[in-house]
C-alpha cells in the first residue's frame, strides 16, 4: 500500500460526503423551508462546497492514475468500460464525474444561457449522486467495513431524507423508520455484491 493509494482512497470517500452534503444545500434551498440563515449565505456555501467536491474528486483521479497498486491509464480513467478492473463500477465513477463536470460548466455559464435549461442540468446533479453511491459501494477496499458503511448510510439516508421533506412535508416517524430501513437494505446490498459481479 502506498501514500497515493491512501491519498486516493481518501479523496474519494471525502469527494462523496461533499457532494451529499452539497445535495443536501440545493434541495434545502429548492424547498423554500425558513432557514434561520439568509438564503445567500446558503447558496455561497453550497457554491463552496461544490467547488470542493470538484477538488476533491480532481485529487481521486489523479491518485487513480498514480497509483501502482491497481494501475489504470489516463483512457481507462476517462472512457467508460475500458477499465480491466470492475470495469461496470469504475465507469459509474466516471460517468458521475464527467457529468459533474458538465453541471459545473452550465453553472458557470448561468448568466449565459436561459435559465430553465440551468435548472434542468442542475437537477442532474441526482443522477451524478445516485451514480457516485453505487459507485462507492461497489469498488473499494473498505466497502464492506462498517465505519464505511456508516458514513454512506448517514450520506444516504441526509440525501432521502432531505428529498422526501421537499416533497412530502415533515416526515412522520413511520416514514423516518420506513427510510432508514431502505438504506440499509440498499447499502448492505450493494455493499456486498460479489466484486467480480460489478
């Protein structure tokens, strides 16, 4: 094990934490809930915070084309399926990325372009979450650990939760229960899918 497979181990699960956190923000403020902080202050901190998971993901891939423990080369960290290893989980990883990246192009470029076409490519951003999760579960050396599997249950669980009071109003305790229940049933699942399988 070397420093850089550490490093990029880490980036990784930190990338997933920001962007759950960064899930969160956006639908916190999509919601209109009253927030005891100002509105602009929750949208510089979800800025922040999304410009950290793309920091955080930039040092996972660069850890992932240093590394000499699972070698990959710079077309198997940017084209999907040509990766010898996991090939189908890697490329969840890839495809969450490289839309990730085009979400950060079109925020960039918000003043620019009609603003219903923004939020459609912002609302993508489920899908780059959704991908990362099953992209987290299934590669990785610590997917079956359980401090591991504790932090996406808590990242899971923050993300359903946060969506299910944007659209359904305060949740009740049969639906809290109801929603813990199917996150660990869906982080357990994938956690332990044969690595040869994904």
């Amino acid at each position: 094990m070397t420093t850089v497979w550490y490093a990029e181990r880490s980036a990784g699960i930190v990338a997933y934490l920001l962007l759950s956190a960064s899930v969160v923000l956006g639908v916190s403020m999509s919601a209109r809930w009253r927030l005891s902080w100002p509105r602009f202050a929750l949208e510089e901190i979800h800025r922040f915070v999304s410009i950290l998971t793309g920091v955080f993901i930039a040092i996972h891939g660069l850890g992932i084309l240093l590394d000499t423990v699972v070698p990959f080369s710079l077309v198997q960290t940017l084209v999907p399926f040509t990766a010898s290893c996991r090939p189908f989980a890697v490329s969840l990883g890839i495809v969450s990325a490289e839309l990730l990246a085009a979400i950060a192009v079109t925020n960039a470029l918000r003043s620019k372009i009609p603003y219903r076409l923004w939020r459609r490519a912002h609302y993508l951003t489920i899908l780059v979450w959704l991908g990362t999760t099953a992209h987290v579960l299934l590669t990785g050396t610590d997917r079956q650990e359980a401090w591991f599997l504790a932090l996406v249950a808590v990242a899971v669980s923050s993300v359903t939760l946060a969506f299910t009071a944007r659209f359904r109003g305060e949740p009740s305790v049969a639906a809290l229960t109801a929603v813990m229940a199917a996150t660990l049933v869906v982080v357990l699942g994938l956690a332990f899918v044969p690595q040869g399988v994904a």
